[in-house]
C-alpha cells in the first residue's frame, strides 16, 4: 500500500480513502458532524452505493448526525442522483452519499449534497472541510438526539421522474433491447426498474447493488472488454454501463462497439434540442462533439470550470436546458443538478425510437475527435511560466484562463490544468486524428523538460 492510499483523502466535494487506513469510523463520524455543524442540525438524507463498507460507515455517519440532532432520512443503496432528489423532495438540509464513485473496492468516501439537491459547491464545500479540519462537531443534549427514518420511494420518485420526460408510448412502441452492466453499482436496480417501464426487453449484469465488482469499476472501454461482446451476443439494441454509484453512463452500439462517455452527453444532448433549443454547458475537458451537436441547433455551448459543482453553476447561470461532463455524466435540470444516467437512458433511448434509426448509425452522424491525456510533475510556483509559455507557443490559438489553461483551434484544443491534490497538471488534447491530439500532448512535454520547472 503507497503512502497515498494509507491518507485520507479531503476536499471540497467530501472525504474518501482506504477502508482500515485513511478511511475509518472516527473519520466518517466527525465529517458527518461537521456537515451536521454547517447544517445547524435539520434534516439530512443518507444513501450509499453497495460497497459492503457502506455499512460500517452508515453506523458512524448515523452517531454522527443522531449526535448533532440531526433527523436521517435513510434512503439505503442508491445511486447518487437518486439521493440528489430526495434531497429537494423531502425539503432536507442536507445530504450524504458513501461512495468512493469510481474508485476500487477497497476504496470509500462521502459525497456531499446542499439543500438544493445539488453536491455542494466548492465555496460550501470549504466551509465544511474547514470545520471538520478544525474538530467542529455539533452535539445536543440526550431529549434532543435525532432520529433515523426508512424512505422507500426515493428510487419510485427518480423512476416516475424520468418517465414523465420522455415519450413512454413512443419507446414501448419501438420494442427495443437493451443490456445493462450494473457491475454491483447502486443504480442497477433503478436501471432495471426504469427499462421494464419502458418495456425494454432487458439483459442485466451485476445488477443487484451489491457492491461486488466484476471487473474494474470505471466504465472504460478497457474495463468493457469482456462486457462488449454480451450485447451483441443478447441481441441488443444498446448497452449501458454503469458506474458504482451510477452517475455516469457508458453506452455500447448494437455491435457491442464502445461509444463511450464522451458520446453519451452528445447523444442525450441531440435528443434534448431537437425538443427544447436553449444553452448546453460542458467542462473545459469535454468533448467538442457535444459543442457540434448544439451548433447543429443553432444553439450555443458554453464551457465552465472541471467539476460537476461547476458545470451546475454555470447551466444556472446561463439558462442550461442540459449540461454535463465528458465522463458520461448527463445534467438534465428538468431531473436535478447532479449527473444523472437515468435521464441519459432515457433520452438515447428516446432518440432511437423516434430516428428509427440504430445507434451506430447516429453515432456514424456526429463528427469524429480523438482525446489523449497526459500528466506532469509541476510545481504551483512555476505555473504562471507555464501558462506564458503555451499562448506564446500558439499564439494563433484562441486562449481560456478560466481553469488552468485552455487553447482552442478551429478543430482541435488543448487543455492544461494544476491537480488540486497532487503537485502535477494534467494535458488533455482533442483533434480530428489521435495522432494530433498526442502531438499537441508531447509538445507540452517537450516545452516542460526544456523550462526550468
């Protein structure tokens, strides 16, 4: 075990780490009540994904928030969108998910929600991590203890929630198949739930939010390779693969071809405007595709900051009829401001029946990129250098100092950004041909090892 993964993990967002090292009792009982500090006590909505840490830590977070006075609206295994809308539905202060997102199994965290449903923005967030950095906790006397309660419909109210967004009659009327890959994940019961709704003759995998992994957690295409061929070999129009605690989406093509997760928000997107025109925001990593796909509306995208706190910022600000990241994570406003796979289904889905056309031949429709990412070890002295450096070295290159570092082209951008927990900064290049993404990528290189960094 490195020394990383035997430290816990704080940041705006939550706290995660090893279970038994960085991440113990103690540690997820003094978050929660620092949450519950912020909070003032009130009502907070608790959900996990199916680690079986979850647990564990559920017992610590329940002292923590019972301790505060705090009333724990317990919504069990759920993906974290779900837990998202019990947020606003039960009018909470608050909100905690255990997960450790897209981390192994020995991994856990806790995401944090505000009262609007939404992960806490990084300024909230702050406050909260200043708190439980400095030992603030909330605790009330033995008649004040809070208390805890079972809420059993939060996954009906996601479900209703999507059908009541998409043409039901018209995707029942397609008699469509699909293959779900739950991978133990919290949303695979949800996936299930809402695809027999819809009468999608369903394939599931893994589907029973247990928390046993099959195979590596993030839905890559890497960590597909044995699930690409299921959907093909079940006949099915599509795959969808889901990540642990199901806020991300990777769909696979009827030839069980990974489209990936880039493609996901792009295809979600093609659907939601040709219903709605209005803006479409995507982080500064993103994929151009979804930029093209709004184009093709006559609508305008606009790009924030990395983050899903900051992408749901900037849709607020600007009026977003849908937003999201590259990750395969879907923001659909009408749903909430959290990632959300479900309406993402749901509106491919919608786009298939109403196309009649095969997933492979709409993707065949959308402009092709290729994305490489690399990483460096630099310093955060040498960073104003940096960012000198690269404009100067592309000076033909339209230039973005909201997050890091970002150079668009016509076709292609390059996007150099500082880790906010690792002295490093991350490259990520698009072009038309992967080969030119990488040029971009190793030219950044090269300039670094050239500097004094």
């Amino acid at each position: 075990m490195s020394a990383a993964d035997s430290d816990l993990i704080v940041s705006v967002s939550g706290i995660r780490g090893v279970i038994g090292h960085g991440l113990t009792p103690a540690a997820a009982l003094a978050f929660a009540s620092a949450l519950a500090a912020h909070t003032n006590g009130g009502r907070i909505v608790l959900g996990r994904d199916g680690r079986p840490s979850g647990t564990m830590l559920r017992h610590a977070i329940l002292a923590g928030l019972t301790a505060a006075g705090c009333e724990v609206q317990d919504v069990a295994v759920a993906s974290t969108p779900t837990v998202g809308l019990a947020v606003r539905a039960l009018s909470a202060a608050g909100g905690i998910q255990i997960t450790a997102s897209h981390n192994p199994s020995e991994w856990n965290g806790l995401k944090l929600f505000g009262p609007d449903g939404r992960v806490l923005s990084a300024a909230v967030g702050r406050q909260v991590q200043t708190r439980f950095e400095g030992g603030e906790q909330r605790r009330v006397p033995w008649d004040a203890l809070g208390e805890v309660r079972d809420y059993h419909k939060a996954e009906d109210e996601h479900r209703d929630r999507v059908l009541q967004l998409v043409d039901v009659v018209r995707i029942r009327a397609a008699r469509l198949r699909a293959f779900v890959d739950g991978n133990g994940g919290a949303g695979g019961p949800l996936a299930r739930q809402l695809l027999k709704a819809l009468q999608v003759q369903t394939t599931c995998q893994a589907c029973d939010g247990d928390g046993f992994f099959l195979h590596e957690p993030e839905p890559t295409e890497a960590n597909l390779r044995e699930v690409a061929p299921l959907v093909a070999e079940h006949r099915a129009d599509v795959g969808f693969a889901l990540d642990p605690d199901s806020d991300r989406l990777a769909v696979l093509d009827e030839n069980g071809r990974y489209i990936g997760e880039e493609l996901t928000l792009a295809l979600a997107t093609w659907f939601r405007l040709s219903k709605q025109r209005g803006p479409v925001v995507v982080n500064m990593s993103t994929s151009r595709v979804t930029e093209d796909v709004a184009a093709r509306f006559g609508c305008r995208c606009e790009r924030s900051a990395v983050g899903e706190a900051n992408v749901a910022d900037r849709m607020i600000e600007v009026g977003a009829v849908i937003g999201g990241e590259g990750n395969g994570g879907v923001i659909d406003p009408r749903v909430g401001y959290v990632r959300d796979p479900f309406i993402g289904m749901g509106l491919i889905l919608n786009l298939m029946a109403e196309s009649g056309k095969r997933l492979s031949e709409l993707v065949a429709e959308l402009q092709v990129y290729r994305i490489v990412k690399d990483k460096h070890t630099v310093s955060r002295e040498a960073l104003p250098r940096l960012f000198e450096m690269l404009p100067a070295r592309w000076p033909e290159a339209k230039s973005d100092r909201l997050d890091g570092l970002r150079l668009d082209w016509p076709d292609r951008w390059l996007h150099v950004r500082p880790s906010n927990t690792e002295p490093i900064v991350r490259v990520i290049a698009e072009a038309p041909r992967e080969e030119e993404a990488a040029a971009l990528c190793r030219e950044v290189g090269e300039l670094l090892r050239g500097g004094v960094f």
